[in-house]
C-alpha cells in the first residue's frame, strides 16, 4: 500500500542496473510504481523556443540581409544558389530512399516471417492505444486491424482511456463484447485528470497506460513465468496495421536478440506512415501535406534516425531504462526519443519494419473546414516541434555529447529548415535581382541571366521533384496499400501544380505557431482533437 502513496506523476526515483539482463520482473514493477514528483511547469515565455524562432527567421531572410551584412552581391547569390541546391538535393535523396523503402516493403509484405522464430516463443506485444475524445467507429477500424494481425493472441490490448473521455463505461463495454476473443487480453486503465504538473496529451496518457499495463502484467506469476520478452509499440486512434506488422517486428527483434546486437535496447522500430486513408476526399492542402509526410519518413525520418513519429515500437527494456514516457511533453513521438537518450546516454538507432501503417489524415465534413482542420493540425505539429526543442535544450546537460549534437543537426535541419523555412527562403530569394539590378556572371552564357538559375533551383528542379512524388504515391496506393482512389488525372494536375503554395502555405502556419508559443509560452501547448470526418464513411481494403 506504501507505493500506492506515491505520487505517479513522473519519472524514475531509483537507478538501475547497468546490464539489461539484470532488469528482474520485481525491478520493472518498482519502477512502474515509484516515481518522484515532477517539477513545476514552466509557463516563462522566456524560453529555448525562442532561440528556435530567432534561428528560423534568420535563415528565412538570409537573402535580403546578408546582402548588407556581407556587402557582396556576389557571395549573396552564391549562398542563395547553394542553399537552392541542396534543398533540391535533399528532395531527390528523400525520393531515392522512398523507391529503396517501398522495394523493401513489398519484400516484406511477401515474406512470411514466422518461419524464422519458434511459434511457441515466449514474447508479448503490449499495445497502447490512447482515446480521449476519437470517433468510435475510427477506433474500432484500428482494433480490427489489429485483431486481423497473424500474432493478434501475442497482443495485450492497453485502452489507455482519459478519465474525461465521454461515455466510457459504454465504450469499454463495447470493446469487451466485439474483441474479447481475439486477443491475449484487453486493459482499460483510466488516465486520471489533473495529475500535478502534468498537461493533458497523449505522452501524459501513454505513460500512465504502459505503467498500468506493466503492473497488470507482473501481478500474475503464471505471465511472468511465459514471458522473456515485451515489445511495446504506441499509435493514434487513427491507424490501420498491415496484417504482419507484429510478426515482421517479432521476427526483427528476435533476429536482433540472437545476433546479440547491443542496440537492440536502443531502437525504436518505425514503420512508413501512408496517409491514405479516404485521403482522395481530402482538400489539395490535407492531400499534398499527406504525401510529403509519408516521403520524408521513409526518405529522411528513418534512414538518418531523425525521429520516431505517431506510430512506433520499442522494447520495454527501453522504456524501463528511459523512464517511459514524460508527462509534460506535448509531441509523444520526438518527446520519447529525447527522454529515451537521457536514460540510456546513447543515440537511439531508428530502425524499418518493411510492412506499411496507414494513419488517417485530417478532415472536416466541407471543404472549408477540411482546410481549418489541417490548419489546426500543423498547428499544434509547429507548437509541439519548437517545445521538444525547449526540452531538448534544457537536458542537454543530461545528454551524451555526441548523440546531442547528430541529434540537434538533424532535428533543425528536418523541422527547422526542410519542413518550416525552405519554401519562404525561397520566396524571400526573390528579392535578390531588387537588392543587386546590375549583377552579372561573367561565365553564364547570354540571354541567360543570373536570376534564371534561381528560376531553375527555385521553382522548376522543385516543381519535377514534387511531380515524381505524385508518380510514387499512384505505385504505392497500388502495389503497397492495395487502396484504389478516386483521383482523375486533371485533379492530379491540378493538385501537382499547387504543391508548392501548398508548402508556402505549411511553412506560414509553423512559423506562425512558433511565434504563437514565444509570445504564450507553455501555455499554447493544449492538445486539439483533429477532425477525422472522412476516415469512416467509406471502407477501403488494407
């Protein structure tokens, strides 16, 4: 009764053994239990997010200042062209990497991977599936696809409720009666509202579900017993797994465990997020914003280990040695990735499922409000993005060096640069040939003039990238998702040649938001349900 009288609200109060196998049943329930009382909130708006604005709007307008700072026309147009240049680049390795993954996951679709580890192997998935206020009949699309997975009676089914989610006793009654028999078993821990110190989000759900679950799991000798290994893996209400998702990461894991790989308690396993879900019922914005998101997770997100994002696994070794999740974070997915680094001091690995996860995308029921959803949703993806940051520079003093520093490159670079200020940099580039009427290039042929190779950087390099994305995204619904839209070829068109308002337009509501959470501080971090009014009215096939 004396652990019931600790407050659980936050991380770990008690250290741990340095060899993972010396991590005992006794040691992982203690630590599931005792915890130490979190530190106040800081609702300061002076915070490292602001460093991340000023940072932001710096390069944004690199063009116009660095011509008065440098006093050079010629070095202003050269940096321009360089950086130009390698967004381009990075655009073209990103689709490079997607046709690699997707020949991957077409590998790892076709393969059956139970044959590779004994059926009777002692391994346990916990899912955690945090609601709060979701469309049922969304939740349930995702519990199906999980009760179709070839190792469905591997899965211990955490539903990780809010304490205010509406009509839960009716909801978790439903549950019972529809999947009881499917699974090993189904938990319904209710997240209490109003923790000390906590805020309302998902990383606050989530850590308080996977600790019920592991307190569930533990209490029955017979379990612990049957279990030598538990992987966890943690998704959105809105998320179809591919039919062999748990035996391709029960086959990857175990191949990691024999071959005595020392990261294997160092990775999160990711697979490609589509989002494909109804997603030709979308406004161009939600549509566009969907794509380029599945690209860079599997063109830059996973192969340079950037970030885990919205659906994702891992050991629960991991999760002991990094505290599970921090209850004060408002992005889930990089907010366990940083805590997971400051428990185990090292860099953690990234590592592909080759089996696709379809995520439902933002929608509203008209078209104007399919917009302001997708608004919200880049939003609260800006808001959360600058406040892991303010996290990750308040623990770098906690983080190993090394893995800090390949950490913040790749987290400005990706969010900062790729994500929020390439298309305004390139718009802000505009005002190069006002700045500097009279510069020429003595070696450019005429009538080309200097202007002309920010043309072709700028605007038409980008413009065929974007149009090979459109071609990508026709294979993989077909030959990876076996998801049959309804797109005619002049909506293509149409769609391919807004791509890059559309990014101007993604790029004006982060930096937006980054002011919002400078000027608000933590206070503008409040979890908004995303509308979801399209993701069931039509059944699509996995």
């Amino acid at each position: 009764m004396a652990a019931e009288e600790i407050p659980r609200t936050a991380s770990l109060a008690e250290s741990l053994p340095s060899d993972d196998g010396a991590l005992s049943s006794s040691i992982i329930v203690r630590h599931a239990q005792r915890l130490k009382r979190l530190k106040p909130l800081n609702f300061s708006v002076l915070r490292w997010n602001l460093l991340w604005l000023f940072i932001i709007l710096c390069f944004i307008t690199l063009p116009i200042w660095l011509r008065f700072v440098s006093q050079s026309c010629q070095v202003t147009y050269y940096v321009i062209l360089s950086v130009l240049f390698w967004l381009d680049l990075v655009w073209l390795l990103a689709l490079i990497f997607s046709i690699y993954t997707l020949i991957k996951l077409k590998y790892g679709m076709a393969t059956d991977h139970k044959i590779t580890y004994p059926a009777d192997t002692p391994l346990i998935h916990l899912i955690i599936l945090t609601i709060y206020k979701d469309d049922m009949g969304v939740v349930c699309r995702t519990i199906d696809s999980l009760a179709e997975q070839t190792e469905a009676k591997r899965i211990l089914l955490v539903m990780a409720w809010e304490s205010r989610t509406p009509e839960r006793d009716k909801r978790t009654e439903l549950i019972q009666k529809r999947y009881t028999d499917k699974f090993h078993s189904i938990i319904f821990p209710v997240h209490p509202y109003g923790l000390e110190n906590e805020i309302a989000s998902k990383a606050a759900n989530a850590n308080w579900g996977l600790r019920e679950a592991i307190r569930y799991l533990m209490a029955d000798e017979d379990k612990k017993k049957n279990i030598n290994h538990v992987m966890v893996t943690t998704c959105d209400a809105d998320t179809l797994f591919h039919a062999k998702y748990f035996e391709a990461l029960t086959a990857d894991y175990l191949r990691c465990i024999k071959t005595n790989d020392p990261s294997v308690h160092r990775t999160i396993w990711q697979a490609p997020l589509f989002y494909n879900w109804n997603l030709d019922q979308n406004s161009f914005p939600v549509r566009i914003t969907g794509l380029v998101r599945s690209l860079m997770t599997m063109g830059l997100l996973i192969p340079y280990n950037v970030n885990p994002m919205s659906c994702f696994s891992f050991s629960l070794t991991l999760a002991v040695r990094g505290g599970y999740w921090h209850p004060q974070i408002f992005m889930d997915d990089v907010g366990y990735l940083l805590t997971m680094m400051i428990g185990t001091q090292r860099r953690i690995r990234i590592r592909l499922v080759p089996v696709p996860v379809r995520s439902g995308p933002t929608s509203g029921d008209t078209w104007l409000n399919d917009v302001k959803e997708w608004y919200i949703q880049v939003r609260r993806w800006g808001i959360g993005t600058a406040d892991n940051f303010h996290y990750f520079a308040v623990k770098i003093p906690r983080l190993p060096i090394l893995a800090s520093c390949v950490f913040a490159i790749g987290y400005f670079l990706y969010y900062g640069v790729i994500l929020c200020s390439a298309s305004l940099f390139n718009v802000s580039s505009v005002f190069f040939p006002l700045l500097c009427p009279k510069f020429e290039l003595h070696w450019l042929p005429k009538p080309f003039e200097p202007f002309h190779l920010q043309i072709l950087l700028g605007i038409i390099v980008p413009q065929l990238l974007y149009g090979i994305l459109f071609i990508l995204d026709a294979i993989w619904c077909r030959w990876t998702l076996n998801v049959k839209e309804d797109i005619f070829i002049l909506r293509n068109i149409l769609h391919w040649i807004l791509t890059p308002f559309t990014m101007i337009a993604l790029s004006c509501v982060q930096l937006w938001s980054y002011i919002v959470l400078a000027v608000q501080g933590k206070k503008a971090c409040i979890h908004k349900v995303a509308g979801k009014a399209t993701l069931a009215q039509i059944h699509s096939e996995v």
